[in-house]
C-alpha cells in the first residue's frame, strides 16, 4: 500500500536482488546474464545517473521485456531529505514522465537515494502513491 516502506524480503528463506542507479554501461551485461540464469530483479532506475534515460531507452526496454522489475530512483539521484516538497515531486514527476514515454507505464515501488526518507519525505511519497523500498544487505 501507499507509504508502505519494505526494508527486506517478507518471504521466509528468499532474497531479492535489486541493482540502483541504472541504466548504466554495464547493464546490457548484467541483463545478459541474468537472462541467461533465468534470475528476475528489480531495477531502480533513474533519468541522468550513468547517462539521461532517454538515452538509454533500448536497454530500459530491454530490462522491462525480460520480466524484470522497473522501480524508480528519482530522476538526478539528490538527497530527497535535501529538497523541498514542491521539488520532491518535481523529482517524481520527471522520472515518472520517462517511464510512460518509454514503457507506457509508471512503477510505484520506488528507492530513496542514500536511503534517506523521514516522515516529511515519506508523506509527499505517500501522497504520490509510492511504496518505498530499502535494502538490508549492501
């Protein structure tokens, strides 16, 4: 639901794998053999980490087409903690405006940078219709 924020995998004796701040040079590699092991994550990816998104359209495509999950990491990966409300969303609506071009869809997990979400963050996300992912293990 909305606000929700998972910190690990709910499913006894499972893992999750998930990879930030792609698509990156490395990730027509990584698709490779993951496709090839038949293994499924989630990629939180963002619009100008590596390089803009929209440059990259073929491997998001890519990713999406091989049943892996699509999760958002905001657009220019800043501390959300560091910006206002207004630019929060402005963050969200840009990533978010490059998942419909490119997939026709919007995913609503999502990954703060750096992991960083107090309550004020997690209300504007809630406020979105975002379920928060972090990560247990680096």
């Amino acid at each position: 639901r909305p606000g929700q924020v998972l910190e690990r995998c709910i499913t006894p004796n499972a893992y999750a794998i998930s990879f930030d701040d792609g698509p990156g040079q490395l990730t027509d590699e990584l698709l490779d053999f993951l496709d090839d092991q038949n293994i499924k994550v989630t990629f939180f990816m963002n619009g100008d980490s590596w390089n803009c998104i929209y440059q990259s359209q073929r491997l998001l495509r890519r990713a999406y087409a091989s049943q892996h999950q699509i999760a958002s990491h905001p657009w220019s990966h800043q501390d959300l903690e560091s910006l206002s409300d207004n630019d929060i969303r402005k963050e969200m609506h840009r990533i978010e405006d490059a998942f419909r071009q490119i997939l026709g869809v919007v995913p609503r997990y999502m990954r703060p940078p750096y992991g960083d979400h107090g309550q004020r963050v997690r209300r504007v996300l809630e406020e979105m219709g975002y379920i928060i992912v972090l990560w247990d293990v680096d």
